[in-house]
C-alpha cells in the first residue's frame, strides 16, 4: 500500500538557502533515493541530487536523513512513521554546490597526500608473499565505498571547518593504518599519521564506525591500533632503544 509522505528538503546553493516542504508519493519497498527522484520528476525538476549505481556501493549519494548521515539509496521508507516528516539535508561538512549536492573536493585533496604501497624494491610483483592472517586483518578497509559519510560526520571537522588543513579525517587515516599493518609495505607511516594527517585529533567517540554503510569497524581496527603503534614510538623506551638497531627497510613495529 502506498502513502503520502512529507519531506523536508533543503534547497538552496553557496550563498544560501533553506528547508521547503514537499508531499510525495511512496510506494512499498522504496528508499529516500526513489522519493527524491519522484519529486524531482514531478514537482521540482531543478533539484540537485548526486547518485550513480542506486546499490549502496558507489557511495555518490550521501545525504543527512533526519540529522543523520546516511546513503539515500540505504534508507528504508518503512523505516519511518508514515505521519513523520523527513527532512533530507545535504552533508555538513562539506561546502554546498546546490541543494543536495556538496563539494567533497576536500577528500579528494587528502587521498593524494597519502603515498601509496611501497613494496621492497627486490621484490617483483609476483613474488609477493604475506600470511592469510594479515589479508585478513585489512580486508575489512578494503570494503570503503569512499561515501565520505565518516569523514561528513566527524566532529573534528564537522564543527571545526578550521581543523580541515591539519586532519585527514577517519576514511584516509583508515587508509594510512591499512598501509602501515601490510606485511610488505615498507614506509613507516606512523610519523606521518601523526604529524600530517592529525591522528591526535582524533577522539575515538567511534561516530565514524556508527555511520558507515560497509560496517567498518574503522576506529576499533585502524585508528585505535594505528593510535597505539604511535605511542609505541614516541613514549615506549625499549621501542626506541630496538629502532636504533633495526634496519631502515624494517620499519615496521
């Protein structure tokens, strides 16, 4: 059976804007996404909105439902009270284009700063070796989307636009853990978690974790192990003794 449903979606651009009520049809079995679209093919045709595979895997979507941060395409229409109003932002960290449709540039902008895997120089590409163990122990990063709903929902930079310079946010700090746990990755990344991607802002309150459409445990299993490695090298003094004996192609803890 369907119903009317009432939204509240912001509309507006850079300069400005506001929230603006709206009644849509809905239909059993649809997502916020399929309203979106209805409204758009019905009442304003002007509406921005980002999307591409509608299958939760290419994370274009993003959007804050009801404060949350959420993928359009993810949220369930049955999930609400057929009386609720649902109001539909875009996200908040990020600077508005138009309407629904915010510019991540931001994020694009800190993935180049992280050096990508650097294997031991002897070793060709066919030779590589590592222990099921440690496949395992990233495959779960491997999952991101790059919905950006992590990096949207940190408060770090969410209520703190000035942080954005100094802090990569939990998706490209997941990415630089990933790195750092890879058998055969031989940079030491744990200085530049720490002094160029601003890992000590991080406060483990685990936001990131509750909004990631993949099920990351991205605090638990990469900031917090990755916080540990960096105290390992600063504060532990056997740690620091052992480093002035290990070989620079051995860097990792």
């Amino acid at each position: 059976m369907g119903h009317n449903a009432k939204l509240r979606v912001w509309r507006g651009d850079a300069s400005g804007g506001d929230l603006k009520d709206y009644t849509v049809e809905v239909n059993e079995g649809e997502v916020v996404l399929d309203v979106i679209h209805r409204l758009q093919a019905t009442q304003t045709p002007d509406l921005a909105v980002r999307w591409n595979c509608k299958a939760g895997k290419c994370g274009s979507c993003s959007a804050e439902v009801n404060g949350r941060p959420r993928l359009m395409c993810m949220c369930q229409m049955n999930n609400f009270a057929e009386d609720e109003v649902i109001t539909i932002t875009p996200m908040r960290a990020f600077p508005v284009i138009r309407d629904l449709v915010t510019d991540v540039s931001y994020n694009y902008e800190k993935a180049r700063k992280v050096p990508s895997f650097a294997p031991p120089k002897d070793l060709a590409p066919g030779d590589y070796r590592m222990q099921q163990v440690d496949v395992e122990r990233s495959q779960e990063f491997r999952k991101c989307i790059e919905c950006f709903l992590c990096n949207n929902t940190c408060h770090v930079i969410r209520d703190h636009e000035e942080n954005k310079e100094n802090f990569s946010g939990p998706r490209f700090l997941m990415r630089i853990a990933e790195l750092d746990m890879h058998p055969l990755d031989t940079l030491d990344r744990k200085k530049m978690a720490q002094e160029e991607h601003g890992l000590g802002y991080c406060n483990i309150t685990k936001c990131c974790s509750e909004v990631c459409p993949e099920h990351i445990h991205i605090t638990d299993n990469a900031l917090i192990p990755m916080k540990e490695r960096v105290a390992d090298v600063k504060y532990d003094p056997f740690f620091a003794i052992w480093s002035l004996f290990r070989k620079p192609d051995n860097a990792k803890s």
